[in-house]
C-alpha cells in the first residue's frame, strides 16, 4: 500500500469534508513536534514526516515497522501493535530499543501507538496465522494495561473498520544515556566505599559500572599499593607493576568467561603498562582519554597480546581514566563499550572520571585501614607467644583467629610449685591503639603472675593499671582521635594447681572457662562476673575453685566463640567427643572452630586449651619435718640422697644442699609448724619450704662485720628463680635452678 492508496488521501473532493481531512492531515505531519508514522494493517509503513530522521524516504515505503527501526526486539513490539490493531486500547511510550541505518549506533525510541478507523466498513483483511497470541514474559509491557484477545474488538469494532495505525516515535536516546550515566553515577556513590577492603571496593566498582555504562571493565591497582604502602606520586613510572584487582563484563562480550581485554592476566596478575599505549599516557601526564578502537589503531601494535583481545572481544571504545588522589597514582580503570553499542562520548568520559575519583577515594581508605590493620596484627603477633612453653602438669594448645580486632590474647604461665597460670583477654576495637593496650595489659598480668599473688588479686592490680591507661588517654588533647574511641577490656585468669587439682578461676568482664571431665561430663565453673577492666565503676573480683579429675580439658576463649546462647553446649559437646576420640588438643580447638555457625563474622578470637595432669610420683619428693635445731643437718641428708638417686650431678647436688639448708634455717629459726620440704624434678629443679608464718623474709646485703643476713643472698646467687608465695595455712620459700643441659 502507498500513500496515494490510503483513505486518507481519497477525499470527497476539493472544497468538501475530504479536503479538510487533508489539510489537517498535512498540517499535523508538517508541524507535529514529534515523528509521526502511518502503518497500515499488517504494520507496513505507509507514510512518516521529517521529524522520523532517515526514515521519510521512498525505500522505506512499504516496509514492516519493526524493519524499518531494527529493533532489538521485534516480535514483542509487533506484538503489542497488534493488540492496537485489534482494539484493545491506544499504546502510549513505550520505549523500545533499535537502530536507524543513516545513524550510527544504538537508538532508544519512545512510542505512542493509535488506531485509524474507517467511516464504511468493507472486508476486514486477513490477519495472520500466527500474529496475534499471548505476550511473552519478556515481551513489553503495555503502559495502557493488559490486552485481552478475546475482546471483542476488532476490524468491525465501533468507530468503523480498522484501516492502519498512527504512531509517535520521539527518539529519546540522549535522554536515556543522560539517565543511563546518572544512573551509573548514582550506583557508584551508593556501592563503593562501604567496604574497607580493597578487592571488595574494586569488585563492587566494576559492578556498579558493568553492564549498565560499559560492557565490560578493569581495575588494575598499583602493586605496592596493594601491600600497604603509600601510593607513588604521578607521573607513574613505565616499569611500575600494576595488579588486576577486579574485572567484568556483560553477557554479550565474546570472549569466554575469564578472558576479555587484557586477556591471560586474570584476577590476580600483575603487568606492566606497554609504553606509548593509552594505559601509560593516562598514569603518565593523569588525565583521562577517550581512543576509537579500530583494526588499524597504531598503538595495538606495542601490545599485541592486548590488540588480540580487544578484537575477540569486539570492542571499538575505549575510555583510560587514572585513579589518583591529591597527585598520587593508585591505578587504572578500563572502560570498554563492544559490538553493538553506543560509542563513549566526552560526557561519558566525564562520568568515568567523576566515578574514578570516588573510587580512589574508598581504595585509598581501604589501604590505610588495611596498612593499619596489618601493622596492628603484626604488633599482636609479635606480643602474643611465639612457641608453646613446656607446662610440668598440664598440657596447653590455643587458636588464634585473625579479624578486624587486634586487642585478643592468651597466655600459659609457669608459676612455682608445677603450677600454671591460664589467661585469655581482649581489647575491645580495631587498629593499631587495641594491639598497643594489648600488649601493655598482657605485660603487667605476666609480671603480676611472677609475684603469686592470687587470681582475684592479679585482676585488682591489673585493673588498677587499666584505670591509670584510661586516664592517660582522659589526658590527651580534645583533638586526638583517641578521645572519642572507648576502652573496653575483659580478662579471665585461672590458676591450675596439679598437686591439689584445683582450679582457681576470677574474670574480669569476659566469659567464663568451661571444663569438661575425663569422663565426657560437663563441670560446672560457676565464677563470678567482675567489672570490665575499663569499666568506671569499680567492684570486687571473686574468685571460684573447682577440683578436676587428671585428664580434664579447660577452655578459655573470646566472647566472638560464643556468637549465641548454644555456643556453650556446642564447645563441651565437642570437648567431650575429642575425650572419646582421643584427638589432640590442637585438633579439639579446630572442631571448636568448625563447628562455629556459618553466619558467625567473628571480628578475631583466642582460644586457649588445657588438659590438666598430676607430677608423677618419681619426680616428686615430700618431707614432713620437726621444728627443731637437728632440722636443717637432718634436711641436708635427706636432699643429698634423693638428688644422687635422680642421677643430678655433684654441682647441682652441692647447691641444692646449701639452699635447702639455708630455707630451712630461715623456717626453723623464723617460722611455725607445720614445716614441709619439697624437691620437685622437670625442666628445672624447684625446692620449696613450707611453714605456717605469713611473714616474709626480705634479702638484705649484709655489712662485713654482720654475723647473719647472708642466707638470702646465697640462695639468690645460688638459684636461677626464687620467691614466697601466700596461702591459708602460712607460706613457702621456693627456688628454681637450671639443669646442666636443660638450656
């Protein structure tokens, strides 16, 4: 059908109705503000004015619509003319996407669809098999509501036979790329920098820019950068190493998953940027730059494993923008449009740039919390023990979860008398300033152990230290970032004594141990909470003992272990089921760990294990001794014996004589009953000197004429270790010595 055949045209004469049908027809499509199409009933075109660019001319004239603006999707948009066609209801915008053969690249219509009915009503022409059904779930949507087909609209609806369709076709394409870019920006500002890894930030970067502005993109980030250093001043040198951080691309890029530009450097790899490339222009004088990419673009050739990837992936587009900030270099981005699409303009390299700032931004506030974090793990490390000590009665094994926080430890002390002190503590926060604090806490409870002091004792003093910390950081500046960091700390400190097989266990603001008896049954340690050790308020720390059977396992651990209320019952149960399976310890604290739920982000946890033992009998000599002047001779005697029978040398033998000689003067002389000796053989020989005084001697120097106040001061210069420890019933006196290759 031509336009002379359409009823438009067949007026009923010069001067009558039919002319003014034509003036109005010819003014409409001569001053319409929009393009105007004229179909007929199988959708061909019969007649568009000059605002339809490149599609007014006789070529197209009889040509279906869907043809004549090569639409991505043809079948749905017939689809919905026909449903016009068919009378149910006029179609208003409705965006479909296409291309025009006299303009490059892809176009975006917005369509209004009408339909022209007739005054007489000749027979309805013959719809195709096939053309009218049921939309497809991807077809368009109709803005004008849901088409039934069962209507009963038709060619003979009223208002006349359906003669064609009148149809508004407004090219919207810089309009929806102007949206497509803010939308691209506003997805950037909502998905980058909420995350303070750099990996993640470039991942969600990409992601935030692919499919929607590029078809597909690369972040490579200067290598250093990545290990925490600081990032180089531009220009970047041409032998800088860059590594991927992130990649993606749309569905419709070629290459197969893994590849695209840059192919055979995946997630990962590190290159070098090619001199006289884009690439190094961009890092060179920090500018971004828009390149065509055509077969015969002549810097290919200086990277030919990047040109053969480029013409897999069928890019032709391609916008290099540097990520810097305040003159630094800390990368690139790639951004690369393929096939069909749209070629960047200068405002898409606007966009990019805008975009490419952001980004650097949240890399650069990555790297530092990632400098600073790794800094403050290293600073943890290094504070916390570096090998498992030997223990006389108990066997210890711990796990240290890496995490953001890096004010977690544990310790296992070796008190006098085969005890063993068992600690686990935090830091409550993140960065170098918790490790700090860490570390000064771990120092003072190590040299509050040397003393013997009590547990609940132990965590007084330290909490008197944490209060003066606290003042300390009161006293900073208004400005100091400290001021507004809170100090939160929590300590738990038990001591195992394997002669009595007690535990003493006081807790500072931190969960409780739990204990598990060699016979798979949970023991209860009902301790008593004390106040945080940052806490303001002060309060009493009181301690609770339990007596263990040999071969029972404690476990102190962080509060991050304990994630909700069946974390407890999950560590006993599998406390008990290692006890039946005889596995190590080491391998109880990893079923610990596993057996965690999936949805546990722990910010960095301790746990310490401990199997509690007796000092065997042959190791281990006991003495009940009178309170009498025969004492010290009769002790001599006895020590002599039992050393020779251990196979000690004579050195060793001479010495521990004069020390046990020396402490039981002292007890006899200064003491009460009850008075008891004690040789006790491990790593080091300890003495120790049990009497019922609470006084304590003191080591003095004595003058030259002094006749006593030596006996002291041989036994320090004599013993590698010496000390008083308190308890209920008086005080022991004890030494350690070394052994001759004991080390």
């Amino acid at each position: 059908m031509s336009y002379a055949d359409t009823p438009a045209g067949a007026g009923a004469g010069k001067d009558g109705p039919g002319a003014l049908d034509d003036a109005l027809l010819e003014a409409l499509f001569a001053q319409s503000a929009v393009g105007l199409v004229v179909l007929d009933p199988q959708l061909r075109l019969v007649r568009a004015n000059s605002l339809v660019e490149g599609v007014g001319t006789e070529e197209y004239i009889g040509l279906p619509f869907t043809e004549v603006f090569r639409l991505d999707d043809p079948d749905g948009c017939e689809r919905l003319l026909r449903r016009v066609l068919a009378g149910d209801g006029p179609v208003r915008d409705h965006l479909v996407r296409g291309r025009l053969r006299q303009i490059p690249g892809d176009r975006t219509f917005l369509v209004s669809a009408y339909r022209l009915a007739g005054t007489a009503a000749p027979a309805a022409p013959a719809v195709p098999a096939g053309s009218v059904g049921p939309a497809s779930p991807d077809s368009p949507a109709d803005p004008a509501g849901p088409a039934s087909l069962d209507s009963p609209a038709g060619p003979d609806s009223p208002g006349g036979p359906t003669i064609g369709l009148l149809s508004a076709v407004v090219d919207v394409t810089e309009r929806e790329r102007a949206r497509a870019r803010e939308a691209a920006l506003a997805a950037v500002r909502d998905a980058v920098g909420g995350s303070l890894d750099v990996a993640a930030t470039c991942r969600s970067f990409i992601d935030a820019l692919v499919p929607g502005f590029a078809g597909a993109a690369v972040v490579e980030v200067v290598d250093e950068v990545l290990r925490g250093a600081d990032p180089p001043v531009g220009p970047l040198p041409p032998e800088t190493p860059l590594r991927r951080a992130a990649t993606g691309r749309c569905a419709t890029v070629r290459p197969a998953p893994g590849d695209g530009p840059h192919r055979g450097r995946p997630v990962g790899g590190t290159r070098r940027l090619p001199p006289r490339t884009p690439y190094a222009l961009a890092v060179a004088d920090l500018r971004p730059r828009l390149v065509p990419l055509t077969a015969d673009t002549p810097w290919l050739a200086a990277d030919p494993d990047g040109a053969g990837a480029l013409a897999q992936a069928g890019a032709h587009s391609l916008i290099v923008v540097p990520l810097t900030l305040r003159g630094a270099v800390l990368g690139l981005l790639s951004l690369y449009r393929c096939g069909p699409a749209e070629p960047f303009d200068e405002d898409d390299v606007s966009l990019a740039a805008t975009a490419a700032t952001r980004a650097a931004l949240a890399i650069d506030n990555a790297r530092r919390y990632e400098r600073e974090h790794l800094i403050a793990s290293t600073v943890q490390r290094r504070l916390l023990p570096q090998a498992e000590r030997h223990q006389a009665a108990v066997e210890t094994a711990h796990v240290l979860l890496p995490g953001r926080d890096s004010g977690c430890w544990f310790d296992a002390i070796a008190l006098s008398g085969a005890r063993t002190a068992l600690v686990v503590g935090g830091v409550a926060g993140e960065g170098l300033q918790s490790a700090i604090a860490m570390g000064q806490l771990r120092t003072v409870i190590q040299a509050l152990a040397g003393l013997d002091l009590e547990p609940e004792e132990v965590l007084a003093r330290l909490k008197e230290t944490a209060d003066r910390l606290a003042g300390e950081r009161a006293a900073l500046p208004p400005s100091d970032a400290l001021q507004s960091e809170e100090l939160r700390a929590g300590c738990v400190y038990g001591v195992y004594d394997p002669f009595t097989r007690t535990c003493t266990v006081a807790r500072a603001g931190h969960p409780a141990p739990l204990a598990v008896g060699p016979d798979g049954r949970a023991v209860a340690l009902d301790v008593p909470e004390g106040p945080g050790l940052f806490d303001a308020d002060g309060g009493l720390f009181a301690p609770a003992a339990v007596t263990l059977e040999e071969g029972s396992l404690l476990a102190f651990c962080t509060g991050d272990l304990l994630p909700d209320e069946h974390a407890e019952e999950r560590i006993t149960r599998t406390l008990a089921d290692g006890i039946g399976s005889g596995r190590g310890l080491q391998q109880l604290g990893d079923d610990i760990v596993y057996a965690l739920p999936d949805d546990t982000r722990s910010a960095g946890a301790a746990l310490l294990l401990a199997r509690t033992g007796t000092v065997s009998d042959h190791r281990v000599a006991t003495w009940d001794l009178a309170q009498d002047r025969t004492t010290p001779a009769t002790a001599r005697l006895l020590v002599r014996d039992r050393l020779q029978g251990w196979g000690l040398d004579e050195d060793t033998v001479d010495a521990t004589e004069l020390i046990v000689s020396e402490l039981v003067t002292n007890a006899v002389r200064y003491g009460t009953p009850p008075l008891r000796l004690r040789l006790l053989l491990d790593t080091t020989l300890t003495c120790e000197v049990h009497d019922g005084s609470t006084a304590s001697p003191h080591l003095r120097h004595a003058r030259t004429v002094d006749e006593g106040g030596r006996g002291l001061f041989i036994v320090s210069r004599l013993a590698a270790h010496w000390g008083a420890r308190h308890g209920p019933d008086g005080k022991v006196l004890w030494t350690e010595q070394n052994l001759p290759g004991s080390g």
